[in-house]
C-alpha cells in the first residue's frame, strides 16, 4: 500500500511539474488587436510627423520597400524622413486584415493607404495603393514591424 501511495504520489508530482513547463495557451485575438493598434499607432505617428513614436514601432532589424529597400531602423527612418519634414507630403493608412501566427508571436496586417504630395511640376498628386506589414512580438512584448511592402499607388485624380 504504502508502495502503491508512493508510486501515486510521484506520477502526481512528475505530472503537475511537466504542466507547468506546458507553453501557456496563446490568446490569438488579444494578439490580433495588439497588431491593429501597432499598425494603428505607426499611422498615427506619421500623420502627427512624430519620428520618435514611428521609430519606436519599427524592429531594429526591419526591411521596408519603398523606392528603394531600406534595412535597419535607421535607414527606414532615413527613407521616411520626408514624410516628418516635408509639408507638401502626407500619408495615411488603416489596416483592414489582421492575421496571426499560431505560436501567437509573428502577424501581418494588410490595408490601404493614400498618399498626398506634389509631382514634378509642383502640382498636388494623390495616389492610393495596398501594402502588408509583418510584426513580430519583441521580447518586452510591444509589437514592431519588422517588414513592410507597399504596391505603387495607382494615381487619384482630383
């Protein structure tokens, strides 16, 4: 008996001490709704010409296409830098889709943007195209872009 309680109380010991090594359960729509307001967040920053804020939503190691690849926080502050300096410049963004990695630490958002500035000539120009931003969960757990694509914007006319 005493044998038999033994064994019982080891299996019930080994038993809780693996469970509580088990990864927690990942909550997919609290990470979902983190990547909207990132994503949000980064727009905002843009529209208000808040570099610093932008900055802090893009991944140290982050690849953004533009017209030209730039990799690293500092070059992608560097290629966007007109967007916070320059009036005549303007774009916004929402994201419409919003889909995360099962393991609850890698997404992407897609949406659309429109973009305002003056061409060649100096007129205004408007255009509006679609873009996807990759976000991955940093280990202070905020969400920062760590890729970002976004289609030629096919011109609006006025």
């Amino acid at each position: 008996m005493k044998r038999t309680f033994a064994t019982a109380a080891a299996l019930l010991l080994a038993a809780t001490f693996l469970r509580a090594h088990e990864p927690a359960a990942v909550d997919l729509e609290a990470a979902r709704r983190a990547i909207r307001i990132a994503d949000l967040e980064m727009a905002k920053a843009v529209s208000d010409r808040n570099l610093e804020k932008f900055n802090s939503l893009v991944a140290d190691d982050a690849v953004f296409f533009g017209r030209d690849v730039s990799r690293g926080r500092e070059a992608v502050a560097k290629a966007w830098l007109p967007l916070f300096t320059d009036p005549s410049m303007f774009l916004k963004w929402q994201p419409d889709e919003v889909h995360v990695s099962a393991s609850g630490d890698l997404g992407y958002s897609i949406g659309t943007y429109d973009r305002m500035s003056r061409d060649p000539s100096g007129k205004p120009a408007s255009a509006r195209g679609t873009y996807v931003s990759i976000w991955r969960k940093q280990a202070d757990g905020k969400w920062r872009a760590v890729l970002d694509i976004g289609t030629p914007g096919t011109p609006v006319k006025p």
